[in-house]
C-alpha cells in the first residue's frame, strides 16, 4: 500500500452549522461557490462536478446533517476522498475539509488542489455571507 498524501483546509466561519451545510448540499450554492453539480445529500449518490477544466465523477459516503459530508472525488486516473467536518464554536463554526488520496506521483493534482481548495473557500464564505 503507497502511503497517500492529504490536503486539510480549515477555516473558523462566523455562522451557523445549519447555514454552511446549505452551501454544501444545496445544488444552486454549491454552483455558487464550488462547480455546476447534481448533488444530492443522500448516500450512494453518485453525481457529478463539471468546470471549465472538465469533470469530477463522485459518490456520497457519508451524511450526518449539519456535522459531516464525505465523497469520492474522482478525476482521470486521481481516486480520492473529500470529507467536510463542521464543529460548532459558539457564535461561529470550525469548517474543516480533507481531501485524501493522492499518491506521491500526482504531485501536479496535489499542488493543484493545494492552490484550489483555500480558493473555494473563499468562494464559499462569499456565497454565506450574501445567503440568508
């Protein structure tokens, strides 16, 4: 077994868990902040992200609401693992994302999700701070 690389973003977001796990599962926010999708937050569900780039073909492991989202996030020949982690810190919430797979010779994946995931983030808190 080749030991894998992670990429872990972690952010304090002045709202609520209920408010973040919107922009995480609903279709509409999640095009907002992330790409166009057909998710739905049911596990099982396989669906897809699509950008400019191309596409990422994924299937929901895990849904525990307002608390955890995890799916596969799979991409050429990357096969790899997104999980959200929302914990409640008073007035605000720690976000945290892993995204976990990526062998040590998809180092041009790893760089580029390095780069991508703290600018989706930023996406991301724009989308909460204009949503109800």
């Amino acid at each position: 077994m080749t030991e894998t690389l992670s990429i872990v973003v972690e952010r304090e977001i002045p709202h609520p868990p209920e408010k973040i796990w919107r922009a995480l599962t609903q279709p509409h926010l999640i095009e907002a902040w992330l790409m166009k999708n057909d998710f739905k937050a049911d596990e099982g569900h396989r669906f897809n992200l699509s950008a400019d780039w191309g596409a990422v073909d994924c299937q929901v492991r895990t849904v525990e609401q307002n608390k955890t989202l995890s799916y596969t996030w799979d991409t050429k020949d990357l096969r790899s693992v997104v999980t959200w982690t929302l914990i409640p810190t008073g007035s605000s919430t720690l976000l945290r994302m892993e995204q976990e797979g990526f062998r040590p010779d998809q180092q041009p994946y790893f760089r580029g999700a390095k780069v991508g995931w703290p600018r989706f983030f930023d996406a991301l808190e724009k989308v909460l701070a204009r949503s109800d």
